[in-house]
C-alpha cells in the first residue's frame, strides 16, 4: 500500500529536512503545504525531494484540508514539521497492519520536547493525536485550532512521534498564548459562553490534574512549571473568551 506524506510548514528550517527523510522510508511522495516561509524551508523540503504548495495560512484543520486533494495516495501520514517518525511508528507503517483492519484513523502518542528534554509528564503524554487516516473516509476536521481527524473508526496505537515542540519557556509561551486566543475565537463561533468562574475553575481543575494525577509531581520543578502552564492557558483561554463576550455584548 502506498502512502502519502503530508507535512504544513511555516519558517520550519530546523525540523523540515529530518522530517521529510523520516517520511521517505515509509512515504512515496511527500507533499508539503507551505505558509509563505521567510526562512530555507520551502528550499530544504524542494531539495529533499518534497512537492511544495505555497498557502498562506487558513488554520490547523483548513489548512492540512487544502493539502489533501495534492495527494496521490488514500493512505495519508500528515505530520506537523517537527513531528518526527520514532522508530516504532516507522515499524508499524511499514508492516502493512493498518491494511486488514476495520480502522480508517490511528492515534500515535507524542514524545514532546524542549530542546533535547523530554516532557512526558504534567499532561504531555500521551499526548495522542491522529497522524496516520484514509482520506477516503476520514479528514481532518475544520477546527483552527487542535484538529482532530474525523473518521469512521480510530484506533489509540502505543507508537510514538517526536515532538520538538519547544526550543525554550519563551518559544512554548508565546505558542500556547497564541493558541488560546484561535481557541477562544473558535469557541465563540461555535457559540460557546461561559460566566466569570469559568477561568479561575478550569484552570485551577486543570493545575491540579496535570500535576498530581499527571506525574507533575514527581519530576520536581519541571512538573511543577508545566503544570502551572498547562493550567495558565487553560485559565487564559476562556479569559480570552469572556473578553470576546463582553466586547460583543457592548456593540
């Protein structure tokens, strides 16, 4: 079975090219959806070998959507550019497995980084997103922000992706800040509301999650700054949508 690779890409010069020869051993094409990169790596991705589509950027789901049709293959492993196959993802692929099975999507867990550390605790692991569907009955939804594959049956495999999500504190603030403000618009136009309790509570429920059901606990002053950010954003997302409220409310 021939498989397509689709990876969205934005000033990912770092992480495309480890990527994309990641996805060679399992892929026969790759595709990649570009939003106007400033930085090499629309050039990195060309020379790797990859077909490159220049798009400015329509939101998570929108945007690996669009990619779609430029794929040959039913069989799409869609990637984020810092996502990179582990070993055991690459075994499973390349068994044919998915094929005899009555699945149309499949869940990999995240090893998730900062710099060359790994964070699997505090609620970022599993951390298990649907990389691996069939196009044919399954697509990315429309959501902004956090997409999920929608499908007819998914399967949770115990195989593994790394993430380098983050290279420093100041990288994964600045994403989860602009993450929470596409989440809070998405749950407003989706008719989302929430009263004045809603941050403090579910931030707070969130902190306490993360650090003591989560193993946060247990990996000291790391468990507890993942924890306490986890829950910031979580508290600023529907901060942000309790602005939004209250500026519509006054036009």
């Amino acid at each position: 079975m021939k498989i397509s690779g689709l990876v969205i890409t934005y000033n990912e010069e770092k992480h495309i090219g480890k990527c994309i020869d990641a996805l060679y051993r399992v892929c026969d094409e790759i595709i990649v959806i570009d939003s106007l990169s400033s930085d090499n790596t629309v050039q990195i991705a060309q020379e790797k070998g990859a077909k490159v589509i220049s798009q400015p950027f329509l939101g998570d789901g929108p945007q690996r959507i669009f990619g779609l049709p430029y794929c040959k293959n039913d069989w799409i492993l869609n990637l984020d550019a810092d996502e990179i196959l582990a070993a055991d993802a690459e075994e499973f692929v390349l068994s044919g497995k998915y094929e005899n099975q009555d699945f149309d999507a499949y869940a990999f867990s995240l090893y998730n980084y900062m710099g060359d550390k790994l964070i699997n605790f505090s609620g970022w692991y599993p951390d298990r997103t649907v990389r691996f569907f069939n196009k044919k009955t399954a697509s990315p939804s429309k959501d902004m922000v956090h997409q999920k594959v929608l499908g007819n049956k998914k399967a949770n495999l115990n195989v593994h992706l790394n993430h380098y999500a983050w290279a420093s504190y100041d990288q994964l603030i600045s994403k989860k800040n602009l993450y929470s403000t596409w989440h809070a618009q998405q749950l407003y136009d989706q008719g989302k509301r929430v009263g004045n309790f809603k941050p403090v509570l579910n931030g707070l429920t969130t902190f306490v999650r993360c650090y003591f059901f989560k193993k946060g606990i247990f990996n000291g002053i790391d468990g507890v700054t993942f924890a306490l950010i986890q829950g910031l954003f979580t508290h600023m997302k529907y901060a942000k949508l309790l602005e939004i409220q209250n500026n519509k409310s006054k036009k």
